[in-house]
C-alpha cells in the first residue's frame, strides 16, 4: 500500500496512513539499497601524500574504513589524488571528476581559489560536496568536517606565550607552497596574531614562508637578521614541524615549538622534546565522518551537521601514548 501497490480502499487507506502518521513511519532505506544491488558513485579529491609518514595517509585511511562499511549499500569511490606542488594537478583532476559526474564530492580544498572555481561548477550542477581540513567561506559544502582553524591558532598562541614576558622573539613559520592560496593556513595565522592583540600582549612575532628546508629556515634567519639563539617560540602552521625542530636541535637550541599533527618524524621529535606540543587535527575521524555525512545525504536524505567541528587536542610527551593512534 506504501508504494501503491494492490487494491486498497480509500478509507482503509487513510486509516493506515494515519496509524504511519501517529507511530511516525520511515521506509527502511538501508534494507532498500541491500535489496536493489544499485551503486552510488562518490569521487574523493584530496592531496597525494608523498610518502607513507605523511599526513594525507591519515584522512584517506577513514575515507577506506568509512567506504568498507558502506559497500554493502552500493557506495563506490573513485579517488583523485593532486599533486601539492602548484595548481594544475588540481584542475586536471577537477575536470577528471568532471566527465563523469559523481552523486557527491568529498574533497579538501586545499588550493583556495581552484577549489572555489570548482565548487561553483558542482553547485550549478547540483552536486553535494563535503569538506575535509578546511573551510571556504562563500562557498556550499553540505558539511565541513575539520577544526577550527581560527581557534587552533589562537590556542597555539596561548601555549606557546604561557609564563613568559613581553618582549619575546616569536616565529610564525608557514612551510609549503602555494601558501598564498591556502586559507586554512591564514585562518591559523589571523587567531595567533588576534591573541596577542585581544590581550593587548606586546611579542615580538616574524612571519617567514619557506618550501621544505632547513636550509631554507637558515637562510630565512640569517637574512632577518636574527641570531637562532635568540628565538624563543616558534610557531609551525602545519605538519611540517619536524624540519624546524630538527634544526634548532642541531644547533643544541630549545626554543619553544609548536606544530601539527601525529606523523611518525613530528612523534620523533616530540619524544626527543624537540617538540613542545602537536595540535592532533583528528584526520581520520575527519575523512571517516566525512564520507558518512555524504552517504546520509545522498542516499538516506538526513539532514547533516554544517560545521562538525573536531576537536583540539594537545599533544605533549607526556601523554602521547594515549593519543598514538589518533
């Protein structure tokens, strides 16, 4: 009679749906996608790891667990992995995804302006996408499943300007590339600086970009004009803290450091106390969350969370071991 099956009177019609009405029936999709064998296509855009230690390991691994779990309902997933080295990487896989549209996107878009472009060409096909690392603003995601960026920055801050006096050589260090174009990492840079001036907290901070080197960081100092020595906290906006803990370790130096993330070189440095704290962004509940929130959407029509924001947690030596796995 739901589906309109069979000869049902018209009163005893209205009765039944009003028994559905009162004990507030819904179809059982789940055994509905078993039943019908049908799949649903979701592409997954994400950066490509250049090693197996890197952070974009992590996400991609939820993503799996996450897709492992859903197959029996028909979910597929077809990966594009972009190069982080400049912007054609990306937009080559855009258009991949692009000839054969997918039911949803789950993707990070980590290059700011393409991934806009590419966002609005979803939203005119109407195309859910969900978001993973970071947010865009004057975009549509359905979801946006990552931290605060804004707030990890205004933490790092705090953390690293606890107990010391004005006055202090603060380093706000970005490395990568692309970074122009990369709005999460302006998100951490914007709450660091707003602490210090929210508490009106007189720091002297120096924002330097480097790629991958330490010899790059060298060269970036001395060209400040400032002696290692005297560098009291630096800031990391990303995973790539280990090449700046490693250098100031050679040089026998401990300024404070912070960073992000679980990776095995950063827990090196971490249990060397070369590292002061890791910010642990969570990414495989990110990517797990991330896919599910697009399954929930799609298929089964449920409304999802717009910003899922994970949480921040602060990893110090002391109690790493209850974090290894995150």
């Amino acid at each position: 009679m739901l589906h309109n099956r069979g000869e049902v009177s018209a009163a005893t019609k209205e009765k039944i749906l009003s028994i559905i009405n009162d004990l507030d029936y819904r179809p059982n999709f789940l055994a509905s996608s078993l039943a019908s064998k049908k799949e649903t296509s979701f592409a997954v855009l994400l950066p490509k790891a250049p090693t197996k230690e890197s952070y974009w390991t992590r996400p991609l691994s939820g993503i799996d667990r996450a897709a492992e779990e859903l197959a029996q309902f028909g979910v597929k997933l077809d990966l594009y992995l972009f190069d982080t080295d400049g912007s054609a990487s990306f937009n080559e896989k855009t258009v991949d995804i692009l000839e054969n549209p997918p039911a949803g996107v789950l993707l990070a878009p980590w290059i700011s302006r393409e991934a806009k472009l590419f966002t609005s060409t979803l939203d005119a096909l109407d195309i859910p996408y969900v978001y993973i690392d970071s947010n865009l603003k004057e975009t549509h995601p359905v979801s946006y499943i990552g931290q605060n960026s804004f707030q990890s920055g205004y933490l790092a801050a705090k953390l690293l300007n606890y107990g010391l006096p004005e006055e202090r050589v603060f380093l706000l260090i970005h490395i990568g590339r692309e970074l122009d174009n990369q709005n999460h990492l302006h998100q951490r840079e914007q709450g660091f600086f707003d602490y210090f001036k929210e508490k009106s907290i007189q720091q002297k901070v120096i924002k330097m970009e480097i790629q991958e080197s330490e010899a790059e960081l060298k060269q970036q100092i001395a060209a400040k004009g400032l002696a290692p020595e005297k560098i009291d906290c630096v800031y990391v906006t990303n995973s790539r803290v280990h090449i700046v803990a490693e250098y100031f370790s050679k040089l026998g130096l401990h300024p404070r450091i912070l960073g992000y993330d679980l990776i095995p070189p950063n827990v090196k440095m971490l249990k060397k106390d070369a590292i002061d704290f890791l910010i642990c962004q969570n990414p495989e509940e990110q990517g797990y969350n991330a896919l599910n929130a697009l399954f929930d959407h799609v298929l089964r029509k449920q409304p999802v969370e717009k910003e899922h924001f994970t949480s921040i947690d602060i990893i110090t030596r002391e109690n790493l071991d209850y974090y290894s796995a995150k």
